[in-house]
C-alpha cells in the first residue's frame, strides 16, 4: 500500500533515541539502584571493615550513574556499529502491519502487536510488548504517516 525508504545513519539514531525516550523504561535514572549500592557500600565500609568491598559498591554506583549520563551517546555508538548501519531501510506499510527489510535482516510488525501508536514531533513511536519501533516523518509521505495514525484510533 505505502512503500519508504531511508538510511540508517547517525543523524536518523541520535532522532530515534530522542523520540523514543519518553516511551522506554530507561528514561528515568535508578535511583533505588543508586541509593542501595551506596548504602551498601557505606555498611561494607563502616560496618564490615571491608573498604575494598565498600569502595567497589559505591563505585558501581558512580558507574550506574555515568551510564544514565551517556546512556544516548553509547546506544548511539553501538548502533553504528551494527552491520545495518548505512543501509537503506525499505518499509512497506499495508493492512496488516509494517515490514522492514534491509539486505541484512528482514522483519513484520503486525498492527495486532503494536499496543500504542505515539506521534511525536519528529515521527511515530509504535510501543509494542517489550520493545519500540520508531518511524521519521522524513521517511515516509504524508498518506503513510496518515495511514498508520488511523491504525492509532483503531486501537483507542
């Protein structure tokens, strides 16, 4: 029915990440995570006499903590390091899903498994069990992006 093209290059996963933020589990530091490793560290140190264990829990936590702080720069690296990147996405968007193919790998997305569709202000985020799947406007005409928001009131 609609047929897109576009390339995955670092400008389309820097826009994937920033769209898609809002609907992943990663958007929010752990701060429990944070607090227990802290504490922990502090009773090995002070409690246990283990400074080693102690130094070592508390700098797992200072770690969690850069993680959060360069989580969009590290996913942005290690997709470009995949083979798909710099290859040309092909998405065929008809009534029972979205497929995209790209000469490594080839996939379906049926509009039964999609739980959410967000529009966002650069594309559409299709929230589904698990995992997302973002789609820029730029990649796809006006009667697509059209088509696959009607899919969104369908599920309302």
């Amino acid at each position: 029915m609609f047929r897109c093209e576009f390339t995955l290059d670092k400008n389309y996963f820097r826009e994937c990440f920033d769209q898609s933020l809002p609907y992943s589990n990663v958007s929010k530091p752990k701060y429990a995570l944070v607090a227990f490793l802290f504490i922990l560290g502090c009773v090995a140190i002070y409690g246990l006499d283990n400074a080693y264990l102690g130094n070592f829990l508390i700098l797992l936590a200072v770690l969690e903590c850069i993680a959060h702080y360069y989580r969009r720069p590290w996913w942005v690296a290690r997709q470009m390091v995949t083979r798909a990147s710099g290859s040309k996405i092909t998405l065929e968007i008809d009534e029972q899903g979205i497929t995209a193919t790209n000469p490594y790998k080839s996939y379906q997305i049926r509009w039964e498994d999609v739980n959410e569709i967000a529009e966002t202000e650069l594309g559409v985020v299709l929230v589904r069990a698990g995992t997302n799947q973002y789609i820029s406007k730029e990649a796809m005409s006006k009667d697509a992006l059209n088509f696959i928001l009607s899919k969104k009131n369908s599920h309302d």
